[in-house]
C-alpha cells in the first residue's frame, strides 16, 4: 500500500497542491471546531428556509397568499413551482461563486452567502400579498426566490470545502457529517417552528399574518452565522497554497477544462442525494396530507420524528465512514433505495401511521448513509486550486436539474396517472444512476485533503481503503 505523496515524490505542479502541510499549519482543534460551526450554520439557514417553506399549511397559504383566486394549479403546487424556480438561479451561483472562492478565498464568500441567503428569507416575511399589489407579489416573491437561489449556488459547495480543509485526515468523515446536521437542524426549526405557530393562533390569524413570523426569523440566524464567519481565517490549504503562489490564474477555463469528467460524476451521485433529499424534506410533508389525507399535524410530527431520528445517527457514521470509506456507505444507500423504495411507499399506503411513519422512516435512513459522507466524499474529488469552484458547479447543476424540480414533477405525475407510488420509481430511477459514479470514484477516506483530488493523490491508508 502506497504512504502518502508529496511533492519531492514528482507531484505535477498543474495539479496544484505542492508539499505537504506541516504540523504548525494545520488547524488546531479550537479552530477546527469554529470552521465546522460556520460552515455548518449556512446549511442550517438554507434548509431552515426550506423547512418553512415547504410545510404543508405554509405550502398552502404561500400559494393562496401571492396568487390570485383561480390561477392555475393547487395552492401547494404553486409553492412547489417557485422552490423550483429559485433552483433555476444555482447554477450561475455555483458558475460564479465558486471559481471567486477559489481565487479570493473560501471566508470572504461564504461571508457574502450567508448574507444573501438569511436576507431573502426574510424579505419574504414582509412582502404585500395579491390583495394588496396584485401581479407584483407573485413576481416580487420570484425575483426574491431567485436572490435566494442565486446566493445558495455558492453556499454549500464552499461550506463544505471549508469543513474538508480544516479537518484532520482521519477525522474528516466525522466532522463532514456536521454539515449535513446543519441541514436536518434548520429543517427541523423550521418545520417546527410552523407547526408551534399553527398550532398556537386560530387559522384566520395564520392565514393573516402568523406565517410571516419564521421568515423574520431568518435574519437574526444570519446575523449570527456571520458573526460566526468572520472571526475565523481562511483554510490552512488554502493559505498554504496561496503562500506558494499556486492558486489557479483562471480557475474556471481550468476546472471546465480539466475535471469535467469528475464533474459529471459528481452530477450523478448528486441526482440520488437530491431526489431523495427533496422528495422527503420538500415533498413528502404535502404529499401525506394531499395525496394520503393525512391530518396536517400528525403528517408535520411523522416528519420531524424521523429527521429528529436521522439527526441522532448522522455523525456515528460519518466517524464509521473515517473507518471504513465512503463508498460502502453510499453504495449500501444506492443499492437500499433500488430495493426498498416500492415497499416503503407500500407502507404508506396502509391507512395507518405507523406504516407511514416505517415507510417514511426507510426513506429516511437510507438517506442519512449519503448526508453522512456526501461532505468529506465531494470535497475530495477535486484538488485544492480548483475544489470550490468544481464541487459548486457539479453540485449546483444537478441539483438545478433534479432537486428544486423533485416536488413539481413528483406532484404532478402523481396528479396525471393517480399513482401514489411515483416517488418511489423516481428514487429507484435515481438509484441506478447514481450506482455508475458511486462505483467509479476513488475512494478518499485516509488521504490528506491537500491530496485528494490529484492525478498523482495516494491510495487510501488504514481500514478506509478496505
């Protein structure tokens, strides 16, 4: 088994990385703990934002508020088109916020993401409905879905970049897990939050004003997490490298050029993370209640439960991907939502709680074995020069493509062949292909991320490479 490389070892300067760091400039485990905490709260912020936003009776009074009377499509449905559409303004995000993180640095973007992102949100809590400014507020409320979408585009990539850089090789799995606890968290406050609110004011209150309450709340959590952003330095790679004057010059033409194979892998395992991310986190609230006649409440705390469950095993096994790798993860999930997806929705349809909250919760784990890994697997895929720029871009595409459209297609088929098992044979669709990629990448668990990504990187060292 090969030891690591470095650069006396002939590697190629085009990919960028140089020796290896030494002990004075890796992070010491304080600044480990504040990098995986920034990076961690704009995930929270961004699902937070998703967790209000596509909560059943929120899903409804979003659609009624800010559309006239008849227009076409349920109310949910209505809400579920603008999710999509602000995925429409990721990709330019990603385009543009990656390669600037690449060259200016992974603190000074996110400290602009964060902004935009919680800014959005709640500029939402204070538009004017149809009533008062009639067409404007639907496109009002779409210009600002886009904003939001646009700034998105440069968050996770680099949230996830920053966690991957600071960490220490042997633990980046468990501390990449974070970020993916920053989703299910946000998710959960939002969600919960609505409900809290639902549940405390009658519906005319609700309808009237209640729902603009978790959208206020948005800037206050961004006021935070940038607090949090700016009292950290940028990564020790990314120092290090650009103290060696190793940054990439174009680092756009060079990530487009070089790596647009690994990008198109990263596109693939994205299509599963996201069909499922967003059918469970986006859809599936509504769909129990507009497809199964679920009472609102009960289908709310199925969700929660299960995220709530999901947010107690995320880092054991990002500490058992450090053991084990990546892949046998991502492959077990893969393989999981090609087998199990029918029967999950199968319980479902039983009519009975538990048999939804057991079906719900096989989609569930199953997606928890990718959130746990997704944030030390992607960051390694590309070398250090052209990581931020190359993962956001990936990233962003597929998640364009096949995220935020998840809950209106879904919906829709759902709608035009009265199916109820539509989410299913689209996660065993996503399954397949991702199975491609999962299979092919290299596994990264042991290698140093100033490394990973290299033409030349070393083969995984300990039982990661087993």
């Amino acid at each position: 088994m090969k030891n690591t490389v470095n650069a006396a070892a002939g590697q190629d300067p085009g990919d960028g990385e140089g020796v290896s760091l030494s002990k004075e400039q890796k992070a010491s485990e304080q600044a480990v703990h504040k990098a995986v905490i920034a990076s961690a709260m704009g995930n929270c912020i961004e699902w937070f934002d998703f967790g209000v936003f596509s909560a059943g009776v929120m899903t409804a009074i979003i659609g009624t508020v800010f559309f006239p009377e008849g227009a076409s499509g349920s109310a949910s449905l209505r809400s579920f088109a603008l999710i999509a559409a602000a995925f429409l303004a990721r990709p330019f995000g990603g385009l543009f916020f990656g390669p600037l993180g690449d060259k200016l640095g992974r603190k000074r973007v996110l400290a602009t993401t964060i902004i935009l992102m919680s800014g959005s949100t709640f500029v939402i809590g204070i538009l004017p409905g149809y009533g008062t400014i009639g067409i404007a507020a639907p496109l009002l409320l779409l210009a600002v879905r886009l904003v939001q979408g646009f700034s998105t585009g440069g968050e996770y990539g680099g949230a996830a970049t920053m966690i991957a850089e600071y960490s220490p090789t042997h633990r980046r799995g468990f501390f990449g897990s974070y970020l993916e606890l920053g989703t299910l968290s946000g998710y959960i406050l939002g969600a919960g939050l609505v409900l809290a609110i639902d549940l405390a004011l009658s519906e005319e209150a609700m309808n009237g004003w209640g729902w603009r309450i978790p959208f206020l709340i948005a800037l206050p959590l961004g006021a935070v997490g940038l607090y949090v952003r700016t009292r950290i330095e940028d990564t020790p790679v990314f120092q290090h490298m650009e103290q060696e004057g190793k940054k990439a010059q174009s680092p756009l033409k060079e990530t487009l050029a070089r790596y647009w194979r690994m990008i198109l892998m990263l596109i693939g395992i994205v299509f599963l993370l996201n069909v499922a991310d967003y059918t469970l986190l986006t859809f599936m609230p509504s769909y129990l209640v507009d497809f199964l006649d679920m009472n609102d409440t009960t289908a709310q705390l199925i969700t929660i439960g299960v995220e709530a469950a999901m947010i107690v095993v995320i880092l054991p096994l990002g500490a058992l991907s450090d053991r084990i790798g990546r892949k046998p993860l991502l492959i077990t999930a893969a393989v999981g939502y090609l087998l199990l997806s029918w029967p999950a929705f199968a319980l479902m349809q039983t009519n009975s709680a538990l048999g939804v909250a057991a079906g719900y919760a096989i989609v569930g784990g199953l997606l928890v074995l990718i959130l746990a890994v997704i944030g030390a697997t992607f960051p390694a895929m590309f070398p250090t020069r052209v990581r931020y720029g190359a993962f956001a871009i990936g990233y962003n595409i597929s998640t364009s493509l096949f995220g935020g459209t998840a809950a209106v297609l879904i919906g829709s088929l759902i709608d035009v062949t009265g199916s109820n098992y539509i989410p299913a044979y689209y996660l065993m669709i996503a399954a397949l292909v991702a199975l491609v990629p999962i299979l092919k990448i290299p596994e990264t668990a042991g290698v140093p991320i100033e490394e990973a990504g290299n033409e030349r990187a070393p083969e995984p060292v300990g039982s990661g490479a087993r």
